[in-house]
C-alpha cells in the first residue's frame, strides 16, 4: 500500500496504516499528514505540502527555508577580513539574521578601536576619520596663520600651518612681540627684563626686544638707551662689542710716510691710527725737512716750506763728519759753472759746509740715489766758493758713470771749516744723491767699524784704506786681497735683510766688490757674494741673509788691490 488516495492492496481500505489526516510537526511547524508526490507521507506545512509557506534562510541557528539544513547559505566559519582596521576573522551570525566577521563591531572577535585620526577606519565602520572635519578652514597658532585641518603624527588634529603641519609656518622664536614659533607664548626664553652687564663704555641694564629682532641690552647697540659710540682708537671698547679698537689693525707691521720707515700700527691722539714712526709716533722718525728730494717730516710733502737750502755756501747745511746726509740739487740753481780741475759742470749744484775738527785724511763721497743724475763735487777751503780755493775734485769720468757713486779721499792740512760743492756733468741737471765724509780711520776694523741702522744708505769708498782683514773667497768668486771697509748693525731683533753693493763705474778703480757678513770679522759666518773679477766688473752685488738678534759686521772689500767708490744699501725684505 502507498500513499497515493488509493486502495493499492484492494483490500477496501485506502492508504491504510500511513495514518493520514493525524497530527503532526513538519520541519515547518504543525500540519496534518498527507500524501506526497512521491507514494510517502509529509507533514502538510512541510516543503511541498498542502500548508507550506516558503521562506528564505537567514543567519540565526535555524532551517529557515525547511531544507533540512541550518544557515547553509552563510559559509559560516570561512575566513574574512574585517571592515577597515578590524582585520583577518571567521564569518558568523550577526543579531540580526544577517552575517558578519567575526572581528567586525559586536563580533565574536571584535578588533574595533576609538576612530583617531590616522587615514584608516579604526572603528571599522566603513568611514575614514570621521568626525574630525578633516580639510576644513582653521587659524593656526600665533604667527601661523590661516591653514586647513589636517592629521598630525599622534591621531589627533591640527591645522596644517602649526608646528608639525604640512604647511607649517613656525619660525624660531625672535623678539618681537609675536608668537613666531606658535607654541602660544610669545618671546619665551628670551629673559627680558632681566638685568644686564655692561660692556666697554655701555652701562648695565635690562634685557629689551633690539631691531634685528634679537635680545639686547638696553644700553646697547639698538636699545632704548644706547650708550655706545662709534669705535675709536683709543684702548676703549666704544661701540660694547666687546673688542677694543677692532678694525684698526694695531700691531701689524706699517709704512710710516715718506723717510718715517717701517713700523707698527698704534693709535694716535685723535681716535684714529698711524704707523708707530710717523710723525707724533712713539718711534717718530721724522726730521726737519732737507733738501734732499725726500719727505724727511713725514707729511707727505717733499722738500716743502723752504726746505731746500744750500744753494751756495752762505746758505750751505751742515756734512757733520761721521754721518750720512741726504740732498736734492733738482730744485736749486746753476751758481758755480765750472772749477780749474774740472772745466765745465753746468749742472745745478748743492752746497754743504763740513767742519774739520782736526787735520787728517777723510774719505769724502757722493752717491745718486735717483735717476740717471751724474754727480760732479769738489772741496774747497776758506770762507767762499771760489773755485781758486779748490782742494780736490772728482767728475763723471764717462756717460757710463751717470747714476754711480763717487768718492775722493782728502788730505785736510788743519782744522777748519770746508765746503763740498756737489754739482752736475750735465747741462742744468740735478737730482736726489747721499753724500758723507768720514774719517779714513773708521771702518778699518771690527774695532772701528762705522754704525749703521736700517734701513741704510751709504756712500763710501775703500780707497786708500788698508787691507786689515783676512782674504775671503765667495762661492764662484776669488780671493780678496783688496782694502775693506766695515760696518756694524746691532740688531734688537732677528731680522731678514738685503746687502747690496753698487761700486763705480766700469774704468772707475776696483769696479768688482765683495760682500760678506761676519760677527768677529775673522770668518764669513752668513753668507758672501762677489769677486768675479772681469765678469762682475761695474757689477752691483747683492747678498740675502737672515740674521739673528746681536751684533753684526758688514765687509766690503775687493778681489783686487785697489779700491774704489761706491754706494751700500742695507733694507729689510
């Protein structure tokens, strides 16, 4: 028998024992039991029955749509990741019949946070940063200015012109009054108001805002009550910069005006600088003004206020004996024409007077010191000029003897008063020239050497004089057999210098000199040079030595036996 509404087994009875019509609870809830499509028996509210109502399945532990199944739609325990931050879960049944991560909101494993701002959907609800008003307008801190609203680094928000912001408009504190660093406190760390130091001539005060925008004492420089001045040379720090006397260069080494020389840097009366050997200095070096085409009183003037004297012999200066003067015969006139030993000399002259003090053999001469001027002097005795009281004469031998020194040894018979007429070979001219007389016994020896200080200048010869040293011979050169001539520089101070010896002109006696230097004038003991002979004929000769603090001797002598004119010059270098 099945259940079919028919009496299969034709027994009389229908779809006997299926009990249908009785009561019962289908997956669906209850029903009556009735026949299927198939010959079997279903509850009528089941799936395909006479009552059944169809219904989707949802997520809540139950068969919902009847199938005999519970939630088999949802997947329920595959893996899923959660909205946003929320991360990796497994699929479950949310409360409301739906479906959810397992670490989303109300999850099993929920991984939900407090939204912060940072870019991400912490509280994994599908927004991003919400509630922060992201991109709206803001004011920024202080000097900051107008910005929008922005994430900073700890998730909170601030406006992109703050410190920290995309657009940050924070600069280092100044003082000015503004919040420039927009921390919300303006000219912090600056101490104002707070008491001061004074500083070279400026007074104690307070700290105040300056113009450069930096603390500044009040007394200072950009203070309300600025007590500084420009700086002065003066051993005060006038402008409280805590220098003395900056810019001026004190100490360094300097160049005094005109004969002033080589000195150091120092400050003068008036707040300003000289050089320690200018006129008023504490080394000055000037002199009275001469006549010697040189700025002898450092004013920057040559030969200025009548300077000039000696045009004849009322008006001749002094050639003290044992010095070395200088002259200029450029701006005198033409007074003495010509002498009996000499016939013409039409140059312009210059006269000095040298007193005698007592008779004996002087080494009188003459040295240019300027141009091509060819000097012509002679001595003459008595109370004038005149050319009939000549004692001695010497010209320029030759055109080749222009700008070369000149010397003649005179034999003075008494004491008396002499003039040394220095005059031209060349029509009207004159120029810048040295001129000394010297006693032949100086310079004989070590014992007797003539003093000199550099920078120097002398014009000497060595003729007639003995040959009192031992003969030395220069690398290149041959030895010396001729008279010498020695000088002593006494050095306070180790000093580089320059040795140069120009000697007369070639035909002149002994053209050929040597230099040495030596401290007991028994050795060469720093450095020589000359005595060529024929090849350093008319030659100068120049000798670069550094030499310690003490005292020295400077040796012109000769490869030859004779001697000779000539013009020595010792210079720093």
């Amino acid at each position: 028998e099945t259940c079919n509404g028919q009496d299969d087994e034709c027994d009389g009875v229908v779809d006997e024992g299926l009990r249908v019509g009785g009561h019962c609870e289908g997956m669906c809830g209850p029903g009556d039991l009735e026949c299927d499509d198939a010959g079997g028996v279903r509850c009528s509210t089941d799936p395909g029955g006479s009552d059944s109502v169809p219904r989707a399945e949802v997520c809540n532990g139950r068969d919902d749509d009847c199938n005999g199944m519970i939630d088999d739609t949802f997947e329920l325990g595959a893996a899923c990741d959660g909205e946003g931050a929320c991360g990796a879960g497994v699929r479950e049944c949310d409360d409301v019949g739906g479906v959810r991560c397992s670490t989303d909101a109300d999850g099993s494993a929920s991984q939900v946070m407090d939204e912060v701002c940072n870019a991400a959907d912490d509280d994994c609800d599908g927004t991003i940063d919400e509630g922060f008003d992201l991109g709206g307008a803001c004011a920024g801190e202080g000097a900051c200015g107008a910005g929008v609203l922005e994430c900073d680094a700890d998730g909170m928000i601030l406006c992109s012109t703050d410190p920290g912001g995309s657009m940050s408009g924070m600069r280092a504190e100044a003082c000015n009054e503004a919040d420039d660093d927009c921390d919300g406190a303006v000219d912090e760390g600056l101490n104002l108001g707070a008491a001061c130091p004074g500083v070279g001539r400026c007074p104690a005060g307070v700290l105040v805002c300056g113009p450069d925008a930096e603390a500044v004492c009040s007394t200072f420089p950009g203070g309300p009550d600025d007590r500084s001045l420009d700086e002065e040379c003066n051993g005060t720090d006038d402008d409280c910069d805590g220098q003395i006397d900056e810019g001026f260069d004190l100490g360094m080494a300097c160049m005094g005006l005109g004969a002033c020389g080589r000195g150091m840097t120092e400050c003068d009366a008036e707040g300003g600088s000289r050089c320690s050997t200018a006129l008023g200095g504490s080394e000055d070096g000037s002199e009275p003004e001469a006549c010697n085409g040189a700025d002898d009183d450092c004013d920057g003037s040559i030969d200025e206020d009548g300077g000039c004297v000696g045009d004849t012999c009322e008006t001749a200066p002094p050639l003290p004996p044992d010095t070395v003067v200088r002259g200029n015969s450029a701006q005198l006139g033409d007074d003495y024409g010509d002498s009996t030993c000499l016939g013409p000399s039409p140059g312009r002259d210059q006269v000095f007077r040298l007193d005698v003090p007592a008779a004996g053999s002087y080494a009188v001469a003459v040295a240019p010191t300027g141009g091509g001027f060819d000097p012509v002097f002679w001595v003459t005795s008595g109370s004038a000029c005149a050319v009939a009281s000549v004692r001695t004469c010497l010209s320029g031998r030759a055109i080749e003897g222009a700008g070369r020194p000149e010397a003649r040894l005179v034999e003075f018979l008494r004491a008396d008063s002499y003039y040394v007429v220095i005059d031209g070979r060349v029509d009207l001219a004159g120029g810048p020239f040295v001129a000394s007389a010297q006693p032949v016994a100086r310079g004989e020896t070590c014992g007797t050497a003539i003093p000199l200080t550099v920078p120097a200048q002398f014009p000497g010869t060595t003729e007639g004089r003995g040959r009192d040293l031992a003969g030395q011979q220069c690398p290149g050169g041959t030895l010396t057999t001729g008279p010498e001539a020695v000088f002593r520089l006494d050095l306070d101070a180790a000093a580089s210098l320059r040795i140069t010896v120009l000697p007369a002109a070639t035909g002149a006696p002994a053209p050929d000199p040597v230099i040495y230097v030596t401290n007991d004038c028994v050795n060469v003991d720093q450095g020589c040079a000359g005595g060529r002979n024929i090849a350093g004929a008319g030659a100068a000769e120049t000798l670069d030595v550094d030499l310690p603090a003490g005292t020295w001797f400077v040796v012109v002598d000769h490869p030859n036996n004779a001697g000779g004119a000539f013009l020595l010059e010792i210079t720093e270098r």
